[in-house]
C-alpha cells in the first residue's frame, strides 16, 4: 500500500468537501465513536485516535449520549483539550430526550461530558413518540440559546424527512445520519435523490459496515480487492472512497488505532473510475424498489 505524509493526506481531505445547508464546509471523511468509552483502561487509546484523526484533517468527530451510556463524550472530551477549535462535535439525542423540555437537559449533560459550551451539530438519534414538529422547535430553542450551532437527525426515511420539512421549523435541519455503504444501498432508491435535490448531504453511519459475515464479504469481494489492487489502496479505503463518491455524503467510520485512522483518511486521496463503479454496482447493486430504511 502506498504510503501518504500528513501533508497530503490533509490536504486530500481538504480538496474533498461536504457543504450543509447554511454553507457549512466539512470534509467528506470524519470520525465515529461507537463503542468508545466502554471499557476505563481503552479511553487513552481512543483519545490518541481522534487526536491523530484531527491531525490528518477529520475534524467531525460524532458521538452520542447513548454510547456507552455518555463515555464515548467523555473520550471526545479527552481527545480535544486544548484543540476545540480543530474539531466539529456532532452529539445525539436519544428520542425519549427529544421533547422540548428533555432536549435541553439532555444537551446540556452532553455539553457537561464534553466539557464544551456548544455542540457544532446536534440530531435526534432516531424516531420515538415525540412530533417531529416540537423537536424542531426544541432545537431551534438550543440554537437561540447559544447551546448548538446547528442540528439534524439521524435514521429517518423520506417520509419522515418530508413531514419534518413541511413542519414549521423543519427547514432548520442540516442533515439526516443513516446507514449508508456498499452492501446496504436501499437509501439510493429515495431517499438520497430527495436529499440531493434539497440539498442536504448525508451522514453515513458504518460506511464499512457494522461487522461480521457482511463486512467480510465486501472487503474479500473480488472487485473491491482488484481495485484496491489497482490503486495501491486497502479494501477498506476503497468501500470509504465509494462511499464519498458523488460529493454529497460524509462518512464517519470508527478507527480505535493509529493505522485505521490514517488509512481511513488516506481514502479522501482515493477516486473511482467510471469502470470501478461499474464493478461495484455489478457485485453489489441498487435495490430497484424501496425497501425499508436499514438501522443498526
């Protein structure tokens, strides 16, 4: 594999930008956290990792209350002493939390695990009781008060995502986190294009999928080793450089170890050809009919 300076690599992942709907640049390639902060003794470790993403350039770091019941903020937290200014913190309310009451104290125990005055991006984790309406006014609220800069949601299908925007402060919301990689594709059928076409990108959650017999089939798959082959590159780089590939999706895959890390930045350098694409497609296509909106 070849072998990229932190010169390159944060300049690649500068050249590759996602922009929000208030203008709002982020690179195409951040940082996920589930499963930080579980275990005591790994919380240095986890640290060192997003400290090293945050010096090759992936400055969205995304985590959430759920994880570890708060610890994965509590590493977050860790992770950017001294260097807030480096870092764009995405958190997450569970839906029990996203009341209009609930939310606030809610974002302020993230604030308080983070050790920050305001979250850069705040989305409900998922649909629960609430009306999608009082959430938007609830953030809208956070926003007001200075405790978020902007907020989101996370794993809602183009249904709900039309009943939010139709809501009277819908309109407010920066993006939609999903499930978003080569073998889970059943957001192409609808939901992308109408994101595209509101021009809101895409958080892609497990870009490398979750684990287990999926996630070894795709980086064993013929395809997306000749590739990988062909580029100098891992598989996994390659399913990342998929996933970032039309410009309106940023993906935040988990790396625990200073290699991962810099492999999964390196994967900004990375650009399919149209006959890679086709490959891709071939081993792994496209539903051609909606399906229901994958959740892990």
């Amino acid at each position: 594999m070849s072998t990229y300076s932190v010169e390159q690599i944060h300049q690649g992942l500068a050249q590759r930008t996602i922009e929000l709907v208030d203008g709002t640049k982020l690179p195409a390639i951040g940082q996920g956290t589930w499963y930080m902060g579980e275990i005591s003794s790994e919380a240095a470790r986890e640290a060192d990792a997003l400290r090293l993403g945050l010096d090759l350039g992936m400055s969205v770091i995304d985590t959430a209350e759920m994880y570890g019941n708060g610890g994965a903020e509590r590493v977050v937290a860790r992770a950017i002493k001294g260097r807030r200014d480096d870092a764009f913190i995405v958190s997450k309310a569970l839906p029990n939390h996203a009341g209009r009451n609930a939310i606030v104290q809610a974002c302020e125990d993230s604030l308080r695990r983070l050790e920050i005055e305001v979250l850069d991006l705040y989305l409900l984790h998922w649909r629960g009781r609430v009306p999608l309406a009082e959430t938007a006014e609830a953030m809208e609220k956070l926003k007001r008060d200075g405790k978020i800069k902007r907020w989101g949601v996370s794993n809602l299908d183009r249904g709900d995502m039309e009943e939010l925007l139709a809501a009277p402060n819908g309109r407010g919301c920066e993006t939609n986190q999903v499930l978003y990689h080569l073998g889970s594709r059943g957001i192409e059928y609808d939901l992308l294009p109408w994101q595209q076409q509101a021009r809101m990108p895409i958080m892609a959650y497990c870009p490398l999928a979750q684990g287990g017999s999926l996630r070894r089939e795709l980086m064993n798959d013929s395809a997306v080793r000749d590739i990988a082959e062909r580029l100098s590159a891992t598989p996994a780089q390659v399913l990342l450089a998929w996933a970032i590939r039309g410009g309106d999706v940023i993906a935040i895959p988990k790396a625990a170890s200073p290699d991962h890390v810099a492999e999964n930045a390196a994967a900004a350098l990375l650009h399919l050809t149209e006959e890679d694409e086709a490959r891709l497609n071939e081993a792994f296509p496209a539903p051609g009919r909606k399906v229901p909106l994958e959740m892990v």
